[in-house]
C-alpha cells in the first residue's frame, strides 16, 4: 500500500519538480528580456516617426469624428511593438531551439525505431533489411545493440 505524504510533502514534491523551477527561470528571464525589447521597440519608433516632427511618435496620431477622438497612432504603435517582440521571440528563440532540437533528433537515431534510413535514397527500411525495396540498394547489415 502506499504510503501517504503530508501536504507539506506533496507541496515540497511540487516545488522541486523541474517544470516549475523551468517556469520560474523563465519568468524571471522573460522580465527582463521584456525591458529590452521595450527599448527596442521605442527605438524602432522613434526612427518610424513622422517626419519632421521632433520627438514625435505614432502615439499623438487621431482623428475627430463628431465628438469622439480616435487614436490610432496607439493602434499603429501596438501593432509594430507586435510584430517586432514576434521577430525577437521567433528569430532569438523559437528558430534557434527548433534547430537545436532537429539536429540533436539526426545524430541520435531513435533506438527502438524498427527502421533506418536507406544510405543510398534515404527512404524508411527495416533495420535487418539487406537490401532496399524502394531503390534495390544492398545496405550492410547493422550492428546488433550492445545490452
């Protein structure tokens, strides 16, 4: 029967798991990363600015219709802080680790996997094939895994 922990125990157990401490990390990360891509972004602004209006950004763009005020110098100034805060996430993080991850996944070649790549067509063969059924290759026999 098993032994029942004190919830304490359990919160202990919770803590110490690696997804939160990952999630920690990445908060921690993600606040000060975000203080960076602001200044970025004003940058980026301020470069984008109406020209000939000194220090003037997108933010003091509206128009009056009636007696409502439409600010889309905001909408304009939102849209270009998305789309860069997407290019930093994608091109500093997103890209790199999908990368990371492909190449790690070509140089270990999955162990419980049934087939292999034929070195002639790079088509999918059974391991203990000696010859390819979609290009008639004859591939070497693998090697047996170790126990």
């Amino acid at each position: 029967m098993a032994e029942k922990k004190s919830a304490l125990a359990e919160f202990k157990d919770f803590v110490v798991q690696g997804n939160v401490i990952d999630l920690a990390v990445a908060v921690i990360i993600a606040q000060f990363f975000g203080a960076v891509i602001k200044d970025v972004v004003q940058f980026i602004l301020q470069i984008l600015a109406i020209p000939g209006k000194k220090g003037a950004g997108f933010q003091g763009l509206h128009f009056t219709v009636g007696g409502g005020n439409f600010q889309y110098g905001n909408l304009i100034s939102d849209i270009i802080t998305f789309v860069v805060v997407a290019a930093v996430v994608f091109f500093v993080v997103v890209r790199p680790v999908r990368l990371l991850l492909e190449r790690r996944r070509r140089q270990a070649p999955d162990p419980e996997s049934t087939e292999r790549p034929c070195p002639a067509c790079l088509s999918s063969i059974p391991k203990l094939a000696s010859r390819c059924a979609f290009c008639t290759t004859e591939v070497p026999p693998m090697p047996e895994p170790v126990a």
